[in-house]
C-alpha cells in the first residue's frame, strides 16, 4: 500500500464539493471504515500547515490523521485513489 501523503490527500478533499464528498465518504463506508466525515483546514495565519480530521460513528470527537493507525490511512489514500480514477463512480 502507498504511504498516506497530508499534501495529496488535502488538496484532494478540498477540490471536491459538497456532493462529491457525501459521495466519496459514502464509498469509505461501503469499504468498511466507520468514518462519517472529513474536514481539512489551514488557519489563516499559518496557511502551510494543512490540517485533516476524520469523525467516526458514535459521537466520538474528530481524530486527526497522525493519530489514526497507519494501515487505515493508507486504505483510505487507496479508495481516494481509485475515486479519482472514477471506479466507484455510478
């Protein structure tokens, strides 16, 4: 599996619009992984520092992806993959 890349994976998530990634999150779940939502930001006086949390079911608080386990990254980076080359497009 690839190494899960912050930069790749931001930029992704944030050039997709709001139906796209219902669309992208609802594929994460067929795939098996519990995650309800992704948000990526940057705070306006730190622009280079790029932040992504994923929200789980149950409520819990949102997680930030260096503390998630390394194999769950790499299979999420692998579904964006293949969602931008369309495979689980309708």
């Amino acid at each position: 599996m690839e190494r899960f890349d912050i930069n790749e994976f931001f930029d992704a998530c944030r050039k997709m619009d709001k139906h796209e990634r219902k669309l992208f999150i609802e594929t994460l779940r067929r795939h098996g992984l519990d995650i309800t939502d992704i948000s990526c930001y940057t705070y306006p006086d730190a622009p280079g520092i790029r932040h992504v949390f994923f929200y789980f079911d149950g409520g819990s608080p949102p997680v930030p992806y260096f503390m998630l386990e390394k194999d769950l990254l790499e299979k999420v980076l692998e579904i964006l993959k293949k969602w931008q080359a369309g495979a689980f497009r309708e």
